[in-house]
C-alpha cells in the first residue's frame, strides 16, 4: 500500500480531535495557494498555505499558523519553511501539540542582603524557586539565588525575538550543574525546558508565555525586595529590577 502523507496528516489531526475545516490535498507546484489546509479545536485553528509567487515558488515558502481566538493579528506561531518536505513533516507533528501549556514562576524569599556592600543584593537573595505548567512542577529547589535568576531572565527578555530567538540559559555560582535552567528555542516558536533536576520530560512552552511570566516574576520579586530591603536602590542589580516594576 502506497504511504499518502496527505491522508495520514489529516487522519492524525482528526484522531486528535481537530475538525478540518480545510482537509489537506495532493498539490504540487501548479496549485500552491494560501488555503491548502485548515483544522480548529476549541479556540485553535492550524492554517497550512503557500506565500508568494506560485509561478515561482523557489521565492515563496510555506507557512503554517498556529491562531487563538481567531486573532489573525497576533499568531501565537509561524512556522515557515522553503522545502514542500520540510513543512509536512511539520504538520504530522502538531496535531498532539498542546498550544495551551503555560508557565509560573513559583518563588518564596528566605535570605535578604547581609551587608551594605553593592554586591550583596545579587550574592545575598535566597530563597526557593518552583516552576510549573499547567500546575504540575517541572523544576524545584529550596536554595536559589533569585536575583541572579532574574538577571538571567532579564538578558534573555531584552534580546527576545521570534525572528532570531536565543536561549535561556541559567547557570549560578552556587551550583556546578551547567545549566540549572535552559529554555532551548524550537523551529516552531516554543522553547524546550531542560534541567538535570527537571521533574517531567518532553516539556515545551510557547515564547510569548516564557517572556510573560519572566517579566511577572522579575516585578513581583522587586516589589517584595523594596518592601523589605531598606534602600535597595544602593544595591548592584536594583536598576533592571525596577523596569519589571508591578504597579
């Protein structure tokens, strides 16, 4: 029996519970259009198309959006590519993606600055630091530095973008596990969380959520330093934390 990758990607997307909306055809080169494919579930539509010039399609590419509560505007992914194969395989692949994993920053302060030295506010500020997805944990322990995590983060936020996305990855000077913390950037806008202490595998979150929760985190943990560290503006690493500022 012949494989037919066309049928299998619509098979594997009903099996999932997607509706087709546009069930995927046979094309090749003489009917590229941006309308090939179409599936929604729940609040999720997965749109399959070809982009430019048809007649020439070595200088379009093929993009597959990944769309929330019909908000065109704002893709929560696009996923393009320049090879017909390439974009298939792709789409085999995301009828078991869950779009809809989010993340918290988990953190309770248990040491604060013992000096008045301008490094202590970065060495000093320890306490426990969990995340989750979903609620269920995928990282935890009882003795980190937070302000150095949240300078990792900070790096990571300001050079954040979907175009030429970077890794997050988290290292401290109290540990010799390199990294404690690594968000690796996927060919479909979502990030791999890796850990040698991470509790679940196979954990991938969206960008948009990493970058939001990150900036939450960064605010909400500055807010609580202000409120217990006198005169935190004297100390090192005070400034990036201000900009997060929860208001």
């Amino acid at each position: 029996m012949k494989f037919d990758i066309y049928s299998e990607i619509n098979t594997a997307f009903e099996k999932a519970g997607w509706f087709p909306t546009k069930s995927l055809e046979h094309f090749d080169e003489t009917c590229l259009t941006e309308d090939m494919a179409q599936f929604e579930k729940g609040n999720l539509v997965i749109d399959f198309g070809f982009y430019g010039d048809s007649t020439q399609p070595e200088h379009g590419e093929y993009v597959i959006y990944v769309i929330r509560e019909r908000n065109w505007e704002k893709p929560i992914a696009r996923i393009s590519f320049k090879e017909k194969r390439a974009a298939l395989a792709k789409m085999t692949e995301l009828p078991l993606f869950d779009f809809s994993l989010s993340i918290e920053i988990h953190y309770e302060i248990k040491i604060l600055p013992l000096g008045k030295e301008r490094y202590r506010l970065l060495v000093d500020t320890e306490g426990s630091l969990k995340l989750t997805v979903n609620g269920d944990v995928i990282f935890t322990d009882e003795g980190i530095l937070l302000v150095e995590f949240a300078s990792t983060l900070h790096q990571w936020i300001t050079s954040f973008s979907k175009e030429n996305p970077s890794e997050l990855f988290y290292e401290s000077m109290d540990f010799e596990e390199k990294p404690l913390i690594q968000f690796s950037p996927m060919d479909d806008e979502s990030y791999e969380f890796y850990s040698p202490w991470q509790e679940k595998p196979n954990i991938r979150i969206s960008g948009d959520a990493l970058l939001q929760e990150s900036k939450k985190f960064i605010g909400s943990l500055y807010r609580e330093l202000q409120s217990k560290v006198p005169n935190i503006d004297r100390y090192d690493y005070s400034d990036f934390l201000k900009e997060y500022m929860i208001t």
